[in-house]
C-alpha cells in the first residue's frame, strides 16, 4: 500500500525518446524515481543524462514517451507550470538583482504576498547561511557561495522534485566533498526527492540512494551504491565506477553447471555463476589478496610491473606469470596486467615475484552490454 | 657573483634577465602617449578645435553680408529660446518638441521592430548570419538623399503603396502619403533601423540562454521572463542603439526637409537654415550648442535612470 503510494507521488518516465539529428540521446527510456528519493544519474558526458534532466525540466521536449510527476501526466508542460526546479551548472544567477531578488524570483513570479516573500527567502537564506550575503549582487559572490544562492532559489518554492545539473563541477575538489555531505543531509531534512546528474562516481557514491548508471542513452544499471559497486552487471559499469580487472572467461563444462571457469590467468573458481556460461568476470583492485604464500584457491603467481603509494592505499600492477593449472592451447597471459589495491605495508619492489588470490565472492560475473 | 646578481635580483638565478631597466614606468608612459598621439591629434583638430570655435562663435554677432562680427552678445541664445525681432515666439519651442516627438518615436519603433529581427538573426546557423547583416546594413551603399528620393517616389499619388494606403481608406483617393509626418517617421525609421540592429544582434548573439532557462524554471510567465531574463542582457547593446539613434536623429535635416516637404520644422532644419540660407552663422552656432547640451542632459538623465531601474 505505501509503495503503490510513494511511487504513485514520486516521478515516473515512460519510454522517453529523445534525439538530436543522428544523436540518438534517449533511448526508450524507463525510470521510476520515488518520493524523496536522492537518485543520481551517472555517466561519461554524452551519455544522454543531460538530456534526459532536461526534459524532466521541461527544457526539453521528449521525442517520445512520458513523464509523470504523482501520476499527473507533465509532458507537454512547460517548464515554468511544473513544480520541479533546477540548480543549474553554471549557476545561472541572475547578475542584475541581489542574493534576495535572486532566491524571491520564483516567489514573485508565483504572485506570492510580499510579506510571505521575505519570511521565506528570509528562512531560505538562514538554511542555507547565507543571511550576511542578502544584499551582495552574484559577481561578489565566490563559487560556493553562487552554489548555495542557486540551491535556496530553487528551494524556496519547495518544488517536488530538484534537479541538479552537476551543481559541483565548479567547485574545487576540497569544498566539493563538503558540499556533497552537506547536501545529502538538507536533502534528507527537506524530504524533497533530488534528481543529480554527474560523471563523477565518487559524488554518485556519497550522494546517492540509488544510482542509475547511464550509456548511450540506455539505462545500465540502476540500484543503490553498494549494489552498483559491488555487482556491476556489465563491462561498462564495472569500469566507470572504481577500478576493475575485467578477465575473459568461460565454462569449463560444456553443459555448464558447475564453478569452474577458464581464463587467461588458469583455471578460477566462482562463487556462483548461475546462468552464466562465457564473457567477462570482474574483480575490484581493492578485491585481490597479495599472499606471502601459494593461496589453496585462486592463485596467481605474477611480478610486480609498477608500485604507487597513494598514502592511503599502493597501487600495484602485476603482470600473471604462467601458471601450471593452465592447459596446453589456451589464450596467453601476454599483456594481461593485474590491478592491485591494498594497504600501504610491507616491502613489495618492482620486479619482486608474488602470490596473489582472487576471492571467489569478489568475481562478479558481468552480462553483455545492452 | 655577488656583484652580478647585485642587490635587487635577491636571490634570483644570474640567468634570469633583468628588464627593470628598460621598461620603466616612464618609459612606458611616453611610449603609450607616442601611440596615442595620431588620435588625440586627430580629436584635437577635428572635435575640441571646432567645438571651441562654435562656442565662441555663438557669442558674436551676424554682419550685415553674413559675415561674423567680432563683439560678445548674448542675443543668439535669446533668439534660440524664441525671443524675435517681433517679440516672443513657441516657433523653436515647438520644433524642439517635434524634434524630440519624431527622434523619440523612432528610436522606440526601431527598438520594437530590431528586436525580432536581432533574434530572427541570431538564430540562424552561421554561415547566413552574415547574410542577413549584410542585407540589413545594405541600405548604407546608396545615398541618404538617393534613399529619401526613393521613398518620394514610393509614397507618390500612383505608387501601389499608396494605391494600397487608398484602397484601406487611410487616405483620400488619388492623395499622396508624402508630404507628411508619416513619410517622416518612415524615412527616419528605415535610415536609423540599422544602428539599432547591429548593436542589438551583438548583445543577443552572446545572450546566456540558461538564465532564460532558470526564469521559466522559476514559473516566470513570458513577460517577466523577457524583462528579467533577455533585457538587462541585452541592456549595454540597447544603450549603444539608443545612443546610435536617438542623437543623430535629433540633429536629422535631410529626411524632414525631403519627406515632409519643409512643412515640418525640426531642430536640425532649423540649424541647417541658419548655417545655410540664412547665413547666420552666430545662431546656428547657438542652436547647435543648445542642442548639444540638451542632448547631454538627456543622455545623463537616460543613464542615470537606466542604472537603478528595476525592470517589471
């Protein structure tokens, strides 16, 4: 009952199409966002995201298909009668009227009495701790500043839904990470459902209840960070979020059924490969076990090729050196490099001969892309 | 190697070069002004040089032959303000007012009609961008009087214009639209539509769109959208258009001399008469003078209002 609810409130897109002369942007494009929800929309630029907020906007009008907003039908609307507004990625502040005008615009538009007005930008401009800037013109304003007007003017109407158009992109890597936090919490305060669009994984990950991982259009993978992390369901997802070893394999048994796969580093052992017979296997950086000793089970002798101290982590590149459990006739380990994350200890060189494992639970077998 | 990196250089490698030498300040400042000099050379003798000379030439009196007789009075500024030989007159009060009427209504007609046309512009791929400039600035290879000829012509009795204008019934049978204020207003209109045009499209082309987008995501309707989101955009642009049109119009002869068959008295008829058949160089010089400083006060007025206006 509640679901039914919350979804019926929350945002639906059916089947949106959406092309630009041979660009094909959207592809039949189904997407259900819901009440409250903090979704992202992830991926490499030309992906269709932008595309696709836009027309959720009402920027943009949809070549085919739907969007609803609580079951009410919005397609054809223009942008200024439906209840969702935008923090842009340039902000988009208007230069002649102070922080105040900017955050009343909306407000005045929408005929609201003067006196209602101040109280609400008054409040608007407090959540956001912005009051000291109330009478400052946007060109007095630094980056973060301008971000936070954008987002108290696209508040302060309390629209159902907030789209955000990578509102970061401007800001410097270290407010950045603050702003995310920051904004997942008024997000959380306000229970207004946020729509964000951006190629970066790491604000996707922070943000996000879900993440939609978009390419050519076409949805990829959609679910929360933990499950788009760790069960990337094809070879795209699986390289635009983190790092990834991607492995070619297949089955050992013809009539498949059983854990064993063939790959070019030997036979490896999967934890459960249902329903998959031959492709590509995943395994995180962070994922492969550096062993002093031969591990009992998915074991890779390798040297070591390149060392990088991040601080917080090494980076190290195996090269897999022959293996014995590999059988006569199968593909080579020629040019195939292993990624390795692991902490910052023990001495490990360059040219140095290791043991490495890949756990069984850690292979995540990837579908082909749609 | 101490005395080589000196005092100054703290620090500095001995490879780094030292330039302090060449370029001073002083040496900067003369080169600016040696580069500057054909212009202000140019401004001195074609601008301030003449200006002054209008002044002081306001200040005498008219010889008998139209000559100019050297003796301080204040006379021309009284006959400019309407004061005649046969007592006090609204006759330059009244073009004064036609004056500002006709320049006032074609520069707001020129901006209304630009507008479209500065976005129709601006919207097209670019390579017919350039087109269309050119066909808006084409008017300017042909003559002004060779244009007013033109419009002579069109709104003559015969022409379909007219025939057009008669079969509607906004004129008499067999009446001609010229002479007329109309035929002023239209001459002035097509002579000034490109000064307001071109410094339009410039602003129009570099308009950030996304602030049209947050107007309309913000429930902003279509008016309040072009007030708050297009025009302050395109303000500076508009500026130049206003400025363009409204103080050459002010000073225009040619058009209401050919157009309104002398019936219609302007501002600038009245300076050319006095410079020329009347041969009365002292008060054309005060007319002028008093046109100037009328068009200054204006321009003032115009950016000092422009400046705090909240739009809508």
């Amino acid at each position: 009952m509640t679901a039914t609810l919350t979804t019926l409130k929350g945002l639906k897109l059916e089947g949106l199409q959406k092309r630009f002369g041979d660009l094909h942007a959207v592809r039949d494009l189904s997407l259900e966002i819901r009440q409250g929800e903090f979704l992202t929309l992830l991926g490499p630029s030309g992906c269709g995201k932008t595309t696709l907020l836009r027309i959720i906007a009402g920027f943009e009008l949809a070549d085919g298909g739907r969007v609803l907003l609580g079951g009410k039908d919005l397609t054809g609307l223009p942008a200024n009668v439906r209840p969702i507004n935008t923090v842009f990625q340039s902000y988009a502040l208007f230069p002649h009227l102070t922080v105040f005008d900017n955050v009343a615009f909306g407000l005045v538009s929408r005929r609201v009495a003067k006196l209602e007005i101040g109280r609400k930008v008054k409040e608007a401009l407090e959540m956001l701790q912005l009051g000291a800037f109330a009478t400052r013109h946007p060109h007095q304003l630094s980056g973060g500043q301008k971000q936070r007007v954008a987002l108290a003017r696209a508040l302060v109407t309390e629209p159902q839904v907030l789209l955000l158009d990578e509102p970061m992109s401007a800001l410097d890597a270290k407010l950045r990470t603050e702003v995310q936090l920051e904004l997942r919490r008024l997000q959380k305060r306000l229970g207004t459902t946020f729509v964000l669009v951006t190629h970066d994984q790491d604000e996707a990950m922070t943000v996000s209840d879900r993440i939609c991982v978009l390419q050519g259009g076409k949805i990829q993978q959609i679910g929360t960070p933990e499950q788009v992390y760790a069960k990337p369901c094809n070879r795209f997802v699986a390289e635009f979020l983190g790092a990834a070893n991607l492995i070619p394999a297949k089955s050992l048994s013809p009539r498949g059924g059983g854990r064993e796969v063939e790959t070019p580093l030997g036979r490896l052992t999967l934890e459960d490969r249902s329903g998959w017979d031959h492709g590509t296997l995943a395994v995180r950086a962070e994922n492969v076990l550096l062993c002093p000793t031969r591990p009992a089970l998915n074991a890779v002798k390798a040297k070591v090729l390149e060392r990088v101290y991040h601080g917080t982590h090494l980076e190290v590149l195996l090269e897999p050196l022959a293996l014995e459990s590999r059988p006569p006739g199968g593909e080579g380990t020629a040019g195939f490099t292993l990624k390795v994350r692991t902490a910052p200890s023990g001495p490990l060189e360059v040219g140095e001969e290791v043991w490495a494992q890949l756990p069984p639970h850690a292979i995540v077998p990837l579908r082909e892309e749609g | 190697m101490t005395a080589v990196r000196g005092s100054r250089s703290r620090g500095v490698s001995p490879l780094t070069v030292w330039y302090g030498e060449l370029t001073s300040r002083g040496r900067l400042s003369a080169r600016g002004w040696l580069f500057a000099a054909p212009a202000l050379l140019w401004l001195l003798l074609f601008l301030i040089l003449p200006g002054l000379a209008v002044v002081v030439v306001s200040f005498m009196q008219r010889g008998q032959y139209g000559d100019i007789v050297w003796q301080g009075t204040l006379e021309n500024y009284s006959r400019a303000a309407g004061n005649g030989i046969f007592g006090f007159s609204f006759d330059n009060l009244l073009a004064l007012a036609r004056s500002l009427w006709t320049a006032g209504l074609t520069t707001v007609l020129a901006i209304i009609l630009a507008f479209p046309l500065a976005f129709f512009i601006a919207s097209r791929p670019e390579k017919s961008r350039y087109l269309w400039l050119t066909l808006v600035i084409l008017p300017f290879w042909t003559n002004l009087v060779i244009r007013a000829y033109a419009w002579m012509l069109l709104l003559s009795p015969d022409s379909p214009i007219t025939r057009l204008a008669s079969s509607l019934g906004l004129v008499e049978a067999g009446a001609a639209l010229y002479p007329s204020a109309f035929a002023i207003q239209l001459g002035m209109l097509t002579t000034f539509l490109p000064f307001v045009v071109l410094p339009l499209y410039s602003s129009v082309e570099r308009l950030d769109w996304s602030l049209v987008e947050a107007a309309q995501d913000l429930y902003a309707s279509r008016t309040r959208t072009f007030f708050q989101a297009i025009v302050p955009q395109v303000l500076p642009g508009l500026t130049v258009s206003v400025i363009l049109t409204f103080v050459p119009a002010m000073g225009m002869f040619v058009i209401p001399d050919l157009l309104g068959g002398g019936k219609f008295l302007l501002v600038g008829s009245l300076i050319q008469q006095a410079f020329g058949s009347s041969r009365d160089w002292p008060y054309g010089a005060a007319l002028s003078l008093v046109l100037v400083l009328l068009t200054l006060i204006g321009l003032r007025i115009y950016r000092r209002y422009g400046k705090g206006v909240e739009l809508v």
